[in-house]
C-alpha cells in the first residue's frame, strides 16, 4: 500500500484577507450614506409612506367631485416658534389646483433656522397628491418676532378615483413639522434688518 504524500499547504495571503474585509467595509458604508437619497427618492417617484409629488405643471382635468383636504402643523422641540395653518382644511375639487398659507412665527429672541417636512395620510393617497409649489424641504431664517406667511400650491391627481387603493378615499391630511436647523446667522440679522435677502418658498 502506498504512502499518501500531503501537498504542502500554501501560505494564506494576509494582505488579500486585509483588503477584501476593507473593501466590504468602505462597499457598506457607501450603501448606507446612500441610502437615504435612494429612499426619498423613491418615495418621492412612487409616493411610498405619504410622499407628495412635485410637479411642474398644473391639472388639465378637474372632476366634479371634491376632497376634503385637512392640514396639521407642529413644530419639534428645540426651535421656539409658532406654526399654523390659516385654514384648517379646504374642499377642492379633484384636479382643481389650489393655494393654501401657513405662518411661522420666531418667539424666541434669536433667529432661528429651521426646516420643514411633510407627509400625507392616509399613505396611498401621497401618490396622487401634487405640489406646484411648497417650503417644504428649503431652509427658512426667521429673525425674533419675525412672523412669515408660506403658501404651498397643490392640486389632487385625478386618477386618485381609478385606483383600486385610492378611490375610496374622501379626506386627505397633509402634515408639516418644522425642525431646528443648524447654521450661520444670516445677514438679514444684522443691525436694523436693511436689505433682507427673499425667502424661497
């Protein structure tokens, strides 16, 4: 019978188990940081978890029937201001594009930045809700006592009717909350408020 002759075993290369764990490392960090971005963007194509669109244009079709739109302000725990809608809620007609105000006020006595978010409920309904223009997202600079009236210029996509998950929907909410934002004091801050740069809405 024969003896069985072992190969020599060969070295493990360290430098390539070294570089294959840093390159998992730097590959799930990228997919982190960039999963944020990915997830809104999504959210804002698909209108997943009650992301409005954004749209450039207005409707062309508008419906005989009409939804009740309600709206809810709130304002998170580190920035002094007040927030309100001016109206409650609204009833357009489905397609109709419509303009609604919000005002925030600065009570403290600094200026403060702050930034708004939103959603809509019910979810499914964030696919068919439409803004032309909103302040949502854009840093806003209210110096104290500040007060700022912001509209926001929507319309409800009338395929909202035709879809098995939206048509029996009647009132919609969309909500805003506005959080501190970090940053250099504006110029606008500065002795008596001369020459303030416009706010984007």
């Amino acid at each position: 019978m024969s003896d069985v002759v072992n190969a020599p075993k060969k070295p493990r290369n360290n430098a390539a188990v070294v570089f294959m764990c840093l390159s998992f490392v730097v590959g799930m960090g990228a997919a982190s940081y960039a999963a944020v971005p990915l997830y809104r963007l999504f959210c804002q194509v698909t209108g997943y978890n009650g992301t409005t669109q954004r749209v450039d244009q207005v409707s062309s079709v508008i419906l005989d029937r009409t939804m009740r739109v309600t709206f809810d302000a709130n304002v998170a725990p580190g920035l002094q201001w007040e927030f309100k809608p001016v109206e409650r809620e609204v009833n357009p007609k489905i397609g109709e594009t419509i303009q609604v105000n919000f005002i925030a006020e600065n009570r403290s006595n600094e200026t403060q930045r702050g930034q708004a978010i939103f959603n809509v409920t019910p979810g499914e309904a964030g696919a068919y809700f439409n803004k032309v223009q909103c302040f949502c997202f854009n840093e806003t600079d209210l110096k104290p006592g500040e007060k700022l009236e912001m509209p926001v210029v929507f319309y409800i996509d009338p395929e909202i009717t035709k879809a098995a998950e939206s048509k029996s929907i009647h009132t919609v909410t969309l909500s805003y909350t506005f959080y501190p934002k970090e940053g250099p004091k504006p110029v606008a801050s500065n002795e008596d408020g001369t020459g303030q740069a416009e706010k984007k809405l």
